[in-house]
C-alpha cells in the first residue's frame, strides 16, 4: 500500500512537472512575442523619426527619447496656455455681458427720458 501511494504521488508529482513545463514553454513564447512586438515598436519610432528623404540617416535612441520629452513639454505648455486662453475667454464674456446689461440699462433709461 505504501508503494502504491508512493506511485501515486511520483504520479502526481510528474503530471506537476508536465504542467510547469507547459506554463514554461507558454510564458516563453509569450515572452519571445512581447520582445518582438518591442523591436516592431522600436523600428517603428526610430523609422517615423527619421528625417524625411534624408538617406543614410540613423536617429539613435537617445534621440528619440529627447524628441519624446520635447513633445510632451511642447503638450504640457499647449495644455496651460489653451487653459489661460480659456481663463482669459471666460473674463471676456463676463465682462460682455455686463458692458450688454450696462447698455440695456442706458437704453432703458434713455427710453424713459424721452
């Protein structure tokens, strides 16, 4: 009986084994995927950086990274001066429509005058 629980458990202990190898091989190849899938990135940003109709020219990565980071900024900036454009629109309009409602009042009392 010892034997065969010991059978059992070498049993077990194998398809364990078989299961772990499966799981192995498929994080590997999903591995192997993900770095495929990285290069295909990679040549592309390099390839979209390059200079157009510049033959020969090579853009290293560091150079791509600075252009990245330069985008970003450039992004940032656009993104507080379109919200001091928006500040600045917003005062516009408040004080329109109080110089509108200062003109219908002169108006009004202009009407009654007459």
């Amino acid at each position: 009986q010892a034997e065969e629980e010991l059978q059992e458990a070498c049993a077990r202990q194998a398809l364990q084994l078989q299961e772990m190898g499966r799981r192995e091989r498929l994080l590997r190849a999903d591995a192997g995927r993900a770095r495929e899938q990285l290069e295909s990135f990679k040549s592309q940003v390099l390839q979209a950086c390059s200079p157009a109709g510049v033959a020969g020219t090579v853009v290293t990565e560091q150079q791509v990274i600075e252009k990245v980071r330069q985008i970003s900024e450039e992004s940032q900036q656009s993104q507080e001066r379109e919200k001091c454009l928006q500040e600045e629109l917003s005062s516009w309009l408040l004080k329109e429509k109080e110089v509108s409602e200062n003109v219908e009042v002169f108006k009004k009392s202009l009407y009654e005058l007459q």
